[in-house]
C-alpha cells in the first residue's frame, strides 16, 4: 500500500496569513505516460462530508477558492491557503489515487489563532 | 446534480452483518465511473473500503476484503455494501461517493453522500 504521511497534525494561523500542509507519499503517485501526479487533497468541516478541492495535485476543483493551490510533484506535495478565513477552519486530507488500495493522509487540523 | 444517499441500520450486533445501501440520484450507476465506499471511525482519519465499476468490477481494501461484498442493483440506481463479522473497531461513518471517470480512468472522490453512523454494539 502507498502510505500517506502528512504534517503538521495540526496548526493554528491567523487570519488572512498563509496556512501550508505538506503531504508525502511512501512512493511516487507520477504516472510517467501521462506525467500527472494522481493526488489529491480534501476539506473536510465538522460534520460534514470531505469535499474536493484539488485534484492531479495542483488543479482546481470547479468553485474552489483561488486561495487554495496545490503544488509538488512525485512524492511531495504541498496544499497552501493564501489568506486564510474563518470558513477554512477544518481537517485537510491529501489522498493518492494512483493505485489500489486508495490511500488518505491522517489529516491535518486548520484552526484559528 | 449528481446526489449520493446512505441508508441502513444504525446499530449492528457485533459478529454480524453490516448492510448499507447508497441511492444515487442525477446520474446512472450504469454509465461509468467507480461508486465506492469509504468509512471514518470516530475522531480518525478516511479509509477506503472498497468500489464497484458498473459490470462486476470490485475492487477492495486488502484488510476487508475476505469480509466485504459490494454490489449493484442498476434497476434502483443503487449500490450496497456488505461487511461481515463486524466488531466494535467497525463502528464508523460510512460515505458512499462517485470517482473515476466514465471510462474506468482513476480520478478522486468528487461526489459524496452526508455519510451514516453504523455502531457495532451488543
């Protein structure tokens, strides 16, 4: 299985400074015939669903905020929030698709400062 | 609008059966993509379990499968979930959610449902 490995666990930023997960893969998620990366990266609110923000790990999920981008490329990866605002406050979760079993990251906690 | 349903019972007896059906709305079951299962145990992280492509294709997390039936019922746009013996490391929300693309290509989770709490508990 490809293990997912985010850090940190949690962290606190205050508002309209920039927030940055990072997120490792235990090996690379580059399909080397198309050259896309297969990660991904969630929100997930109190109670709510996961949502996708952002996908083949730096394109836009339509209606995304442009606040949001994902970078990086084979095992590295990194989601930032420019400015951060209150409606952010949630857990990220980075999640590769390239191969079976699909794998998520332990997620890392956004809060308020 | 592609809309996801989770239904079943709540509670489960530990050794038993955990039934799940998710009720697809906006879009046929029968048209490509993958339709799969995915759970969160309380306070933790997501874990995939498993996913169907319409056809017969199934495809499971290693760690459930000996455990872990999925299905389809296209004539209902529905699609369900089985997992036996269950004990209380089970007890988790469980979301159904879409992926792939219609031709079977991997894509990420885009369309989820709310999730439901199953609790394994005598």
């Amino acid at each position: 299985d490809i293990v997912m490995t985010q850090s940190p666990d949690s962290l606190a930023v205050s508002l309209g400074e920039r927030a940055t997960i990072d997120c490792k893969s235990s090996q690379t998620v580059l399909y080397s015939s198309n050259n896309k990366n297969y990660l991904a990266w969630y929100q997930q609110r109190p109670g709510q669903p996961p949502k996708l923000l952002i996908y083949w790990a730096s394109t836009r999920e339509a209606g995304v905020p442009d606040r949001f981008s994902g970078s990086g490329s084979g095992t590295d990866f990194t989601l930032t929030i420019s400015s951060l605002q209150a409606e952010d406050v949630a857990v990220y979760y980075c999640q590769q698709y390239y191969t079976t079993p699909w794998t998520f990251g332990q997620g890392t906690k956004v809060e308020i400062k | 609008q592609v809309q996801l349903q989770e239904s079943g019972p709540g509670l489960v007896n530990p050794s038993e059966t955990l039934s799940l059906t998710c009720a697809v709305s906006g879009y046929s079951i029968s048209n490509g993509y993958f339709w799969g299962w995915i759970r969160q145990a309380p306070g933790k992280g997501l874990e995939w379990i498993g996913s169907l492509y319409h056809g017969g294709s199934t495809y499971s997390n290693p760690s459930l499968k000996s455990r872990l039936t999925i299905s389809e019922d296209t004539s209902k746009n529905q699609f369900s979930l089985k997992l036996s013996s269950v004990t209380a490391a089970d007890t988790a929300v469980y979301y159904c959610a879409r992926h792939g693309d219609i031709s079977g290509n991997y894509y990420p989770f885009d369309y989820w449902g709310q999730g439901t709490l199953v609790t394994v508990s005598s």
